[in-house]
C-alpha cells in the first residue's frame, strides 16, 4: 500500500506589488544627513552644547520617570 503524497501547493503571485517606500525611509535619514553636515561645518555650535546643564537635567528627569 503507497503512501498518499502531497504536494506543495505554488506560492501565490502578487501581481501589481506597491514598491514605492513611505515618505519617511527618505526624509529620515536626509534630515539626519543634514544635521551632520552642519555639525561639520559649523562645530563652534557643536561645541557650545556638550557643557549645557540642560541636557544633564533632562537626562535625570528621563531616569527619575523610568525608576518609578
């Protein structure tokens, strides 16, 4: 007695597939470009921020909302 055999079924095909990407896989990673070039360019604002208090501030708030 032959075992019965089953077979794959073919994969459906997706016709007319949307290809474009969202707005947002270009703008992102655009925007993030520009903002380091203008870090290079321009590092006497680059600098001015690592001293700021208010990144250190904002910092420990986020820590004080994730510890509670």
């Amino acid at each position: 007695m032959s075992a019965p055999v089953h077979t794959r079924p073919h994969p459906a095909t997706r016709v007319g597939a949307d290809s474009r990407l969202p707005w947002w896989a270009l703008a992102l990673p655009t925007l993030a470009f520009a903002a380091l070039l203008l870090l290079i360019l321009n590092p006497s604002d680059a600098q001015a921020a690592t001293g700021d208090p208010l990144i250190t501030h904002l910092f420990e708030w986020v820590q004080q909302l994730i510890s509670r």
